[in-house]
C-alpha cells in the first residue's frame, strides 16, 4: 500500500527534482524514493562505522573465533534466548 505525501518546493529545488527524473527515466516519485532510500543507506552506514569504532576502542585481546561468535549471537537471538 502506498501513501500520499505532500511536499512544498521553491522552484528551484523542483526543477533539480525534475531534471534527475529526466535524466534517469523515472517519475518523480521514484526519485524521490531512491534519494530517500541512499539516504536511509547512508544512516545504516554511519551506525555500523560507530558500532565498529566502539568495538575498536574496547581493545579486546582475545576477541572470539567467527565461528563461536555466530553461535552466541544465534542462541542469543533464537526463542527464549537472551534479547
């Protein structure tokens, strides 16, 4: 199901929208769409960085095998584990 929105633009802004409609084929809807969605993208990037920032900064020494990670998370995420 999709939704309406209505958005205000001064002149200029809808021409730059209208222009990348244009040069990419798609309604302006679509565009709009795919900015929000790169935007979006972006966010989901930046939290990952600062989440590998943080774990860097932890200065772990003896960081677990990939594999016993994997177990711990899974049991950890599956019913009744812990959330």
């Amino acid at each position: 199901m999709t939704n309406r929105l209505d958005v205000r633009l001064d002149a200029e802004h809808r021409q730059r929208l209208e222009e990348l409609a244009r040069e990419n084929g798609v309604p302006i809807s679509e565009v709009v769409r795919r900015l929000i969605d790169g935007a979006y993208a972006d966010i989901l990037r930046n939290r990952r960085e600062l989440a590998v920032e943080k774990l860097i900064r932890l200065n772990l020494e003896d960081s677990p095998d990939p594999d016993s990670l994997a177990r711990e998370l899974e049991g950890a995420h599956e019913p009744g584990g812990l959330h």
